[in-house]
C-alpha cells in the first residue's frame, strides 16, 4: 500500500484486522480539480481472491454526484471492468483490467474521471444529462457533494 500513500491526497488503510483483500480509501481532492476539488471522499476497494487476475471493485462510502458513478456509490470506469471482450462493443480489451494495473493507477485513473466525466457510458443517467445538458446545475450539485463531505470529514 505504499505506493498508493506516496500520492499527494490519497490516504488508504486495511478497513479491519488484516484482511488484506479490504481497504478504505480517502481521496482528498486538490482545488486543481475542476468540479470536485476540496472534496474529502471516502471510498472501499474490495479486491477478489483472484486477483490480479480479476480487478476489485471500488464504492464511494461518501455521497458524490458524477455520470460514472452509480447512485449506490459503485465506481463503473473501463480499469476496473474484467479482462474480456465488451460484448457490446463499446470497450476494447486493452481498456479493460489487466494485472499490469495497481491500486494507485487505479485511484489515479478515479480522480482523472472526476474531472473528465464519459457521459456516453454513464452509470448515473441523470447525472450524465445535468452534465451534458445543464452544466450551471451540475456543478451546483456537486458543489454541495463537495461541501457536504467536508463537513463529514473527520
């Protein structure tokens, strides 16, 4: 896990005991990010014992409003989708898990979708049409994210 603590504003830790296969994780987004900055989000990454062979799955504990998120906190982003063909075309197996990827390319690549949302494949429909269709309210939205999980934090 030293790695991922040697990235400025992502801290993690094992959720209880030493169950290696569980960790919390804190993403304190810096003000370069352009919605979601000064945001303290906590998230889980829940690794299967196949794994590297198969990716975890990663689920904001804190509320967050983005297209790539589903209302439940899941995390849907191409790395952390299983190393097969998309059967419905959209992804190529090259954007999907491999075992070359790490927890902190993950996270990387988590708080790079904050900034850059993919409405086209959205796991929050409702999220993606604010994005597309009503930026003022969006960033509205998630500004209260924003501010509610500062308040949380601690």
């Amino acid at each position: 896990m030293s790695t991922v603590d040697q990235i400025p504003g992502i801290s993690v830790g094992l959720v209880e005991g030493d169950d290696v296969f569980q960790w919390n994780v804190m993403l304190m987004i810096s003000d370069d990010c352009k919605f979601y900055g000064g945001g303290f989000f906590r998230a889980r990454l829940s690794f299967p014992e196949q794994y590297p062979l198969l990716p975890p799955k990663m689920k904001f504990v804190t509320k967050i409003w983005h297209p790539n998120i589903y209302e439940n906190g899941e995390v849907c982003i191409s790395i952390l989708h299983p190393p097969e063909e998309d059967s419905t075309g959209y992804e190529s197996a090259s954007e999907r898990w491999s075992p070359v990827q790490t927890p902190a390319t993950i996270l990387l690549s988590v708080i790079s979708m904050l900034s850059s949302p993919n409405d086209e494949s959205a796991a929050n429909v409702e999220a993606a049409r604010q994005w597309r269709d009503d930026p003022a309210g969006f960033k509205k939205t998630v500004r209260k994210c924003v501010r509610d999980s500062a308040e949380n934090f601690g």
